[in-house]
C-alpha cells in the first residue's frame, strides 16, 4: 500500500478510541494528554498535519517532531513511548505518530498548570481517570496480590447491579452506609480481580458487573 492510499484509509477510519487528528501541534501539554490517554488504553495513531474533518493540510514534520517528543518526555510522567513517520501527501507532509498500549500506566500529562493528571481514551475523547482506576493501574503494576471478601457492602453492591445494570461511586457508599475511603478500597478489589468493570465517560463514573 503506498502512503496515499495508507493515509487515506486512516482518514476514512475518522476519530475514534484508537485515532486522532491534529492540526498542528502547538502546546505540548495539550498533546501530552492524548499521548498518555492512549497509552493508558488500547494504544493509537496520531495523524498529524489532519484537520478534524479529514482534509489534509500538512505540517512542517521536524517541528512537529519535536514537540511531540518534548510532549513525550517531559510533559508525561513516567514518559510515553513513541513511533514516528512522515508520510508525503500531495506535497503535504503527514506525520503519523503511534504510541503503543503501555505496562507502565498509569501515565501523567502535566497541564498548563503545572498539575499532573491522569486521562484515558474514551471513543474519541480524553477524559480524566478516577481514583479507582488510577489504584487498580498501580496496582497491576507493582504485582500487587488482591484478596476479596465478601462481606454486606459487596453482597449489597452485587445485589443493586443485577437490578440496576450500574452504579455511580457516590451511590454505592451510600447505599452501604460505609465510608468513602472503603467504598473505593473495595471497587479497586473488585475491578483489579475483573468482577466490576469501569466506565468513564463524558457524563461520569459508573461501575458495572463485568
């Protein structure tokens, strides 16, 4: 396949949880967040020189370069891994920028704050992890050994979700009448063993059987 035709058929993808495109790149800390959100999931591409449309408008690719590698190294902590590519398209230069899933999540952006957060790729949008998420990546990766009981709080838990489909954080302490610090201990326990999945989006936090 020559790079028309590859580029092309990134394009007709459109954005999605595994795709994005970018104008330019003029803030690292805005890109920064899309790096470390794709490293926290599935992975995903970068088409850089795209606007959001899909027309090709082109980048002058070593500035991009830089920034994206500035953006991956000093702006995500631990630092995101990145593959790189120019690809010419009509005379326009494309930059494709892969970044492969990572072991080392979670990763941080730091905004222009100074504040580093935590964000996960979510259809085609970046949203910011919770805390439960955050303590079930860390968990994995330092090894961590999870030990569930089930104890009122989980039976109770269970029970709403075999009724309800899903449940907010704020709904399940209080519906077990139990503190916010071991709600949040036992949905970390609960998601690191796969029983309860996660999902984050746009409108908030919900909790579900897996």
């Amino acid at each position: 396949m020559n790079s028309g035709h590859y580029i092309q058929s990134l394009i007709l993808q459109g954005e999605g949880e595994q795709l994005d495109f970018k104008y330019q790149v003029a803030n690292a800390s805005k890109i920064a967040k899309t790096l470390v959100a794709f490293a926290n999931t599935k992975g995903g591409t970068l088409l850089i020189g795209v606007k959001d449309n899909g027309n090709i408008v082109g980048v002058s690719s070593e500035e991009e370069i830089f920034m994206i590698e500035l953006a991956a190294e000093r702006y995500c902590n631990p630092p995101v891994k990145v593959e790189m590519k120019t690809w010419e398209m009509d005379a326009k230069a494309v930059l494709e920028v892969y970044v492969p899933p990572s072991a080392l999540k979670p990763h941080y952006a730091k905004d222009e704050t100074g504040k580093w957060l935590v964000y996960v790729r979510r259809e085609d949008e970046n949203l910011l992890a919770n805390k439960v998420l955050i303590e079930v990546y860390k968990r994995k990766q330092k090894n961590i050994h999870t030990v569930v009981r089930y104890e009122k709080p989980e039976k109770e838990l269970f029970e709403y979700l075999e009724k309800n489909t899903t449940i907010t954080f704020q709904e399940f302490y209080k519906l077990a009448h139990i503190p916010p610090y071991i709600a949040e201990r036992i949905l970390v326990n609960l998601v690191s063993i796969g029983i309860i999945r996660v999902h984050i989006t746009p409108k908030g936090n919900f909790f579900a059987l897996k």
